[in-house]
C-alpha cells in the first residue's frame, strides 16, 4: 500500500500480529500533537482486548501463547472504551504505567496527554486547567488528541470518554464537563484547589457570565445533569493550599508584577480541598446537577490515596457502556 509520507500509519493497515511490534498496542510512546506539538499525549492499549474489540484477530505481545499468531475470524465488538487521566499541575505522569492493570480488567485504552507548563510563558504553571489562556486552548487540544487517536485506532471508541482528573487534573475536568457534557461518558472530579461555579453574574474562570464570548460554546445544565459524576476528595484535604503568608506575598507581588497577576486567576483560597468541593456539590444540587461525593479517609492531597475510589467509580460504568 502506497501512502502519503504525511498520512499515520493506522491499526488498519497492520496485521495484527505486528501490532505491538510497531507500538500501536500496549505502551504506546508520547506522541506530539499535530495540530499543536507542544501538546503531547501517550498511550495503554491492551493487546488482548484491543484484538478483540476491532481487529477479530490475535496480537503479538497480547499473550505469550499467542505471539505470532494470525488474524481468527470472530464478530466485530462495539470498540474499546477509552478512560482519559489528566494531570495535575506538578505533571506527574506515573498514571500510564499504574493504571495498565486496570485496562486490562476493565477493560478500556488509557489515554494520557500532557500539557507542559511554560506554555504561556516562562511562569505558566496553570494555562491547561483553565481551558482557554492566551496561546492555549486546552479543551480544542484534548479533542484534537481524540481525532487522532480516531484515526490511528479505529477500534478505540472516542466519541464518549471516561475523564478523570486530580487536584489541576479535577480543574480541567469539570470545566471541560461544562463546555463538551456530550462528549462524556463519566467525571471524576479530584481535589480541585479552585473551582468555577455555575454563576452568571462572575466571569469565567470564576463563573461562567462570559463562556460564549470566550468559547463560542453555551453551558447546558440539562446535559451536564446526564453525565455520571463523582467528586472525590481526601479527608484530611482540611487545609487551603498555601499559607496565609504566602497568599498574601502572591497577592502583593501581583500588585507589582504582570506575570504574576495573570497567574493570579483566582482569589487567595480560603478554605480547603474538601470544604471547596462540599461547596461545589451543594451548589451543583441547586442547579439539578447530582454528583456522587466521595471522601477517602485519612488521605491528604495524594492521588495515588483515592485512586482506588475513583477506579470503583468508573469500573462499572466502562462495563456497562461496553455491553450496551
């Protein structure tokens, strides 16, 4: 097959015995956005499940028994579901390799993308979380990350997607559930320091008065109110980030210097991680939207410490989304 050297080569034109030799399935190496390369995103793609969901045939890599195997025939499978973890503003990016297992069980693709700090400057830490920022629109990013995996993994569903998000992860999470809900086939919110409420009199990221102008997209409650939702926060998240101390030097370094006021999106918080999503709960309640709200005992600002409630969120949900 002759192909233009600008076209991806697609789990399509491969036998899907060399899958994994060309790294289409399992680890799936960073790959940098086309549409915006300082974007990047890798991926876990379980061999086993992924054979059977699109190709009908057996992978090399997917089992010891089977390497070098050749396509069997077998009835095409509604596609892989897709979970999609988003980092928090530190960028770690221990999920792609922790949450394998879990694609196998699940069973799902993993996607994780990364947005560098930096982006909008040599101070940006937080650009992503906020979705839209001088050189960034991270939400168009993510769905430019779909397209392609659309196209490079046409046995991966991409239309619906499972999203989580942890402390900046769980910022970018609910405001990308407010702006696309239709593109969500769950959230989890995790231990977001701010939050942007359903409010029409606050500007965004505050609240949401000037979403269409910025965004060129309307908030739909009734639609948000249909996607699964889960908060979930450590019990010992008692604390704001940050000390007052510290708060009041951002604040006045503000005063005096622009790239830190443009850092300053939000005011200093006040109170911590779990009073600000008991907050958002209530509030969301008020607007028809419910949420299931967890909090994991004992555990204080630690992904890896709700993990395990956010997996049993979500399991369930990719299972019965992959049988109906």
């Amino acid at each position: 097959m002759e192909t233009n050297i600008d076209t991806p080569l697609t789990t399509a034109d491969v036998p899907p015995r060399f899958l994994n030799a060309t790294l289409l399935v399992n680890h799936v190496p960073h790959r940098a956005l086309a549409s915006d390369p300082r974007v990047s995103y890798a991926l876990h793609i379980p061999a086993k499940h992924y054979a059977s969901h699109y190709t009908g045939g057996v992978v090399s890599g997917a089992d010891p028994a089977t390497a070098g195997g050749t396509p069997a025939p077998a009835a095409k499978a509604k596609k892989l579901p897709l979970l999609v973890s988003i980092h928090g503003t530190r960028r770690f990016m221990f999920d792609i390799d922790e949450l394998a297992p879990f694609t196998q069980s699940a069973p799902c693709a993993l996607l994780t993308p990364l947005f560098p700090a930096g982006l909008d400057g040599p101070n940006d830490i937080d650009s992503f979380k906020l979705l839209r920022s001088k050189t960034l629109r991270s939400d168009l990013a993510l769905l430019a990350i779909l397209d392609e995996v659309a196209v490079r993994w046409p046995g991966i569903d991409t239309e619906k997607i499972f999203l989580m998000g942890f402390s900046g992860g769980g910022q970018f999470v609910h405001r990308f559930l407010y702006l696309h809900p239709e593109r969500l086939a769950a959230a989890s919110v995790g231990a977001p320091g701010h939050v942007t409420v359903l409010d029409d009199s606050q500007n965004w990221p505050i609240g949401i008065k000037n979403v269409e102008t910025l965004f060129s997209r309307s908030i739909d409650k009734s639609l948000i109110s249909q996607v699964p939702i889960q908060l979930i926060v450590g019990g010992a998240e008692l604390a704001p980030h940050g000390s007052e101390q510290f708060w009041a030097w951002m604040t006045d370094l503000a005063s005096k210097n622009e790239a830190a006021r443009e850092a300053l999106k939000f005011p200093p918080m006040e109170e911590g991680r779990l009073a600000t999503l008991q907050d958002l709960h209530e509030l969301w309640k008020r607007d028809g939207i419910t949420a299931r709200f967890d909090v994991v005992p004992g555990v204080a600002h630690d992904p890896r410490g709700v993990r395990e409630g956010v997996l049993a969120f979500m399991q369930p949900l990719i299972e019965k989304y992959a049988k109906d």
